[in-house]
C-alpha cells in the first residue's frame, strides 16, 4: 500500500509538471522567426507537442486515466522538468542556447482560447488525430492561474533545429519509459498519422517541413524509410503539377526553384533499341530489349495519332509519368529503376525504359495472369504474400496522392531466370508496372487515358463508376476495387473472367468474344462486378472455405470503400487496414 501511495505521489507531481508542458508548447512564441524556416520551426514544436500527448495518453496522465504504475515517474519527472524549462525558462535558453529571451505571463482567458486549428499541418493533425487536441485543451483548462510563455528577441534557424531536437531526445526518453508493447503501439500510431499528413498536405512547402520530422532512416526501419519515399514522391508530384487534386496549390517558383535538385532528370533514350536475346521487337505491352549494351524493359504506350500537335501532348504526358516513376527508388514501390522515355513515332508509340534487374542473366517476365492458368499448384502463404505486397504497393502511391489507374492482374509482374519454369518465376518477388498516364483528374485530362472500350476483360478491374463515357474522374477507390479485384484471382487462382464466369456470369467469355468482334454490347448486357459475387452467398462461402474470414474482409474493405466527400482527400485508414489485416494472416 505504502509503495502504491508513493507511486501516486510522484505521478502527480509528474503530472502537473506534465501540464506545465503541455501549455508551454500551446503558447510559446515565434518572433523573429518567420517565412519557411519558421514554419519548420512550428511543425516540429507540433509534432513533439503531440509525441508528448501520447505518452501521456500510454502513461495514464490524461482523463480518465491511471497512471502506470510500473513506469518510474522519479525520471519521468525529471525528463519532463526538462522539457518545460527549455520551453519557459529564460535562464536554461540563455545557459544552453546563448538566446536573448525573456519570460512572460498570460492571462487565464487568454489561455482558454483553444479553437482547432484552420490550415496547415497543424490542421491536419488535429483533423487525423482530433482526441489529441481536444485532451490538451482539457489539460490546458484544467490548470489554474497565470502560464508562462516565452519570447525571443532573436532565434536562428540552427538555434531553432537545435531546440527542436534537444526536446524530442528528451520526448524519446519518455517513450523508453513504456513497456516494450506500448513502445510498439505508440510507434505504429506514429506511422499511421505521418503517412496521413503526407497524404494530406497540399503544398511543397508543407512536405517540406513534415519531412523534418519523419523518423531517421535506417537499413532495418523500412516503414520509416518507405513513407520517407512516399513523401519524397509526393514533393516530385506537387513540383510537376500532375494529378492535382482540388485543395492542392500549384508550387511557387522561388520553392520549385529550392527543391529543384530532388527533381528526378527525365531523359530521352535516342540509340537504337535492339531484340533481347533473340526476340523480335513487337513494340506492345511490357517486354525486353537492348539499349546500347545495357538490357532494358519497355513498357509500351500507343499514341494513336500521328498527328504532330496530338503527339507532342502524348509526349509531355510520358515526360510526366517518367519523371513520377523515376522519383520511385524506394523498395516499397516494387518497381524497377526508371530510365527514361524512348520515342518511335514510327511505330505510334512511346516507351517507357526501365533498368533490367541485372546484366548477368537472361532474365523473362511473366504477369501474374499469365502465371494463373500456367501453374496448377501455388501455397497459399505465397498468395497471401503477393496480395500483401501489391496491397503495400497501392498504399504508396496513395500516400504520395498518386493513381495507379490501370492496374489489374498483368500489371503484377515476376522476373526470373529464362531457363527456370513459371512455377519458379512465381516464388521471386512481384514488381508493379502499367501505371496510367499522370495528369489532372479534369475532364480535359482524361482525354490521355488510355481507355480501350473494347478491352472488356480488363474493364472487369474496373469499379462500375469508372467505366464508359459517363464515369467518374478517377479516384483512390477506383484503384482499391482492382486490388480487391486481384485478391479475388490470387484466393481462386483463376483469372477473374473465369471466376465470374463460374459464379457470377455464364458464358461470360463466349459473350465478350462476340462483342469484342462486333464492337458492340448486347442489349440490356452489362458486365459483372464484385459487387454481384460479394452478393453470392456460395461465393462467399467458397471464398471463406479457401482463405478465411479476415481476407474476405480484406476484399470487402476494397471492393465496398466510401467515395470521399467533394473537395476532401480520401483518408488512408482503409487501406492500412487492409495492409494490416493480409499481414495478421496465419496459414
């Protein structure tokens, strides 16, 4: 009893010091610093603001909490101690600093004006995270009398970095104070709430200063390192002005101008292409080839006009999709080293040029729907994995606000040894290709969407709002239905034409032949969705038979997610969970 009354002794002298924090970020003042670096400045304060929270949300300081009575609150205390000092106390800023500040008191009403804030990232945090921000207003109210608040005559942008940094040391001291499932915890919470502000932010700038708060990147922190990546693309993607979304703002010069040295150089590969260990060129689809000496994959694009004017809008879209693609470096993008573009007017197509995998085999490429009707046999824990790693894929690019746009089940894609079967192709890792044209989703843009209406087979990756001529401008939705799509093939092992044709549609396939050659629909005839065979009770129980409820829930999430609200960025939320959801799998 007498160690439990000291426990919560100390705690409380841990939590008003804890309070004392809290609204030493809310009010500390800015002046002198302002412009970019300044904004820097305020979103690391924000972050560690809201690190802080949390630790006191895992420690039980905030309501309705009980503090944790295996945590030591002796170093608790005086970690926090700390962290009030360098943010209210003239004398540690003067000492550690050599800052010329003086410390003043602000009036309790002053200190209860709390509203959320309206832009930026503190905006965004308090949008993704609102519980946040309404615990430290109650934190902030529920301390009486005058607070403190801090100005600086004068605070440079080393001095601001250092600040910064000193506090979140002192905030990772706290963190290791939590036992090691809480640690976790508070790490993936972390995760998940930078990549929803990359997702969010809607100007270069505004990635910049999020980026000065991403974890540091190491060899073994891959989640750090692949929403670092996301952002990096993010930035690329706001500096070419491609795929803005409505809230985004076009990048300043003087910014673009700053940033221009993270911008990818897209180049145009003029030698002649030649065959690949013998193989004809057919200037279609995604194949090998050799440029110079070195061996390259093209991915393939018609222009379908030889038209001078048309062809030099079909090229600045390829420069675009190129400079995106060569911004994907990272792993957790699954795509090969982008190298440029290759021009054939000749043949009224664009290529894309991507690094072989290496130059010391004969390397072949086979699709995951060529792969299905080839290999009989292939372990579900294989399967979970594909489905896993295309979902992580989609998620990436999400992230960076960029639409895949055309993915389906040839879009996955397996490179192996030339001499070694599918079934061996299939065990090495997938890479993701086929991305769609980058462009604003407008009316005026989807006129570079490769959209062949007589392709019905893969209008079956298609959501039912984005197909014909009366769809919708494309969306992050539309990409999850094609992942849901592929999850469905992946559970099967079929290709999704067959697998509606079995549950969903007879004679599915005799009827797209005959409109394929006719290059019409039948009457009152629309193709099946899955929609239909999520509606299909022996489907579903077939499904769950094959692969177990969380991966049907899995495919739910895909096929049934909400279209954003007008004007808003679809949250990332579903999508995480599908990634966590194939990932808590067993088989």
């Amino acid at each position: 009893m007498e160690v439990a009354a000291g426990v919560v002794g100390i705690a409380s002298f841990a939590f008003q010091t804890f309070q004392g924090c809290v609204q030493a970020f809310q009010f500390v003042e800015r002046a002198q610093l302002i412009g970019y670096d300044g904004e820097v400045f305020r979103t690391g304060l924000l972050w560690e603001r809201y690190r802080l929270m949390q630790w006191g949300q895992r420690a039980g300081l905030l309501e309705k909490g009980t503090p944790d009575a295996s945590l030591n609150w002796d170093f608790a205390k005086i970690f926090l101690e700390q962290i009030d000092g360098l943010l209210t106390s003239a004398d540690a800023l003067k000492k550690r600093y050599g800052l010329d500040v003086s410390v003043e008191e602000i009036e309790e009403e002053q200190s209860r004006d709390l509203q959320p804030p309206e832009k930026g990232i503190p905006a965004f945090i308090a949008k993704l995270r609102p519980e946040i921000h309404t615990a430290a207003g109650k934190v902030i109210q529920s301390r009486n009398g005058p607070m403190k608040r801090v100005r600086w005559a004068a605070l440079g942008k080393s001095d601001a970095e250092r600040l910064v940094k000193d506090i979140a040391q002192l905030n990772d001291r706290l963190v290791m104070l939590l036992d090691s499932a809480d640690r976790e915890r508070r790490k993936a919470e972390d995760e998940k709430l930078l990549r929803g502000l990359v997702s969010l932010t809607t100007t270069a700038m505004q990635v910049s200063q999020l980026e000065t708060v991403l974890p540091v990147v190491t060899e073994k922190k891959k989640t750090a390192a692949a929403i670092a990546a996301a952002a990096h693309l993010k930035q690329v993607r706001l500096l070419l002005g491609t795929d803005k979304r409505a809230d985004e703002i076009r990048t300043q010069p003087s910014v673009q101008a700053r940033e221009a040295a993270r911008m990818p150089v897209v180049k145009a590969m003029k030698r002649t292409l030649r065959p690949y260990h013998g193989q004809e060129l057919t200037y279609t689809g995604l194949e090998f080839a050799v440029h110079g000496v070195q061996p390259v994959i093209i991915q393939w694009k018609a222009s379908n006009s030889s038209d001078k004017q048309e062809w030099t809008k079909h090229e600045q879209q390829i420069k675009l999709l190129v400079a995106l693609l060569s911004a994907m470096e990272d792993p957790s993008f699954r795509s090969l080293p982008c190298l440029g573009h290759y021009p054939a007017p000749n043949q009224t197509c664009y290529g894309i040029v991507y690094a072989a995998p290496d130059d010391k085999h004969a390397w072949q490429l086979t699709s995951l729907y060529d792969i299905i009707p080839a290999v009989q046999d292939v372990s579900l824990a294989k399967r979970l994995e594909i489905a896993k790693a295309v979902a992580e894929t989609i998620l990436q690019l999400h992230t960076a606000g960029w639409l895949h746009k055309s993915l389906k089940s040839e879009s996955v894609v397996f490179f192996a040894d030339k001499e070694v079967s599918a079934g061996k192709a299939i065990q090495s890792d997938p890479f993701v290709f086929g991305y769609d044209y980058a462009r604003p989703d407008s009316t005026e843009g989807a006129v570079y969407t490769q959209w062949s209406e007589a392709n019905l087979a893969g209008d079956l990756y298609r959501h039912p709002n984005a197909q014909g001529h009366d769809r919708e401008t494309y969306q992050k939705r539309f990409d999850m239905y094609a992942l849901g799509c592929i999850f469905v093939e992946l559970l099967f092992w079929k290709r999704l034409v067959d697998i509606h044709a079995e549950w969903t549609c007879p004679g599915l396939m005799a009827t797209m032949e005959v409109a394929q050659k006719t290059n019409t629909m039948p009457e009152g005839w629309k193709l099946p969705s899955m929609m239909e065979l999520l509606e299909n009770g022996a489907a579903v129980a077939r499904m769950t038979h094959l692969a177990g409820e969380k991966y049907i829930k899995a495919v739910r999430t895909c096929v049934f997610i909400d279209k954003a609200e007008e004007g808003q960025e679809a949250s990332l939320e579903e999508e995480i969970e599908v990634v966590e959801t194939l990932g808590s799998c067993r088989v």
